[in-house]
C-alpha cells in the first residue's frame, strides 16, 4: 500500500475502561511527545479507544507515558503499539481510514 509523505513511522492503539483515564492518557502522550491524535471513540461497557501516530521513537515513549498517566484512574489500560505498519488493520489506521470517528473531521 502506497504511503503519502504526511504519514508518520508508527501508530499506537491505547484502550482504557472510562473515558477520564482515556483523556489523562491523551493529554500526557501529546504534551511530552508530540505525537498525533488520529481517532477517539467509546467502544462500548464504559471501555474507550484512541489511535495516535508519530515517530517511532515518540510513540515508544507515548505507550509508557500513557499508560503511567491513565492508570491512577482505571484498572484497564490496553497498548499496541504498531512500527511501519503492514497489517490490513494497522494499515487502515495509518491511512487514516478508521471504522470510528475520525478526530481530524471533527476538528474542521
């Protein structure tokens, strides 16, 4: 799959139960690392998901910052990270065709 110029080295899905430890995540994983939100949703049964996406190293740093930020507030944080992503669902992620809410049309 062709990639554009725009598109970063990796992504990384960060799931957690409660939308607060979900926004804690978030907010630790963008100020300390600059890293890109793609999508955010309710995934159902009070669970909540984000995909974000950066450099390979920002997002290594952004899994452990998110999950140090959301855990005071939630006993489930879930992280995957994906490096140059090949998968048909990683890819999807990073072309920005996401089965969820995008966060980027909702910004406009």
């Amino acid at each position: 799959m062709p990639r554009s110029s725009s598109h970063s080295e990796a992504i990384a899905l960060v799931e957690t139960r409660g939308v607060v430890a979900l926004a804690c995540a978030l907010e630790a994983m963008e100020k300390a690392t600059g890293v890109e939100l793609l999508a955010i949703d309710r995934v159902g049964g009070g669970v909540a998901f984000a995909a974000v996406t950066g450099s390979t190293a920002a997002i290594r740093n952004a899994i452990e910052i998110a999950e140090e930020a959301a855990r005071p507030h939630t006993e489930r944080v879930g992280v995957r990270m994906y490096v140059r992503p090949t998968t048909p669902g990683a890819q999807l992620l990073s072309a920005g065709h996401l089965p969820i809410r995008s966060v980027a049309s909702q910004r406009r």
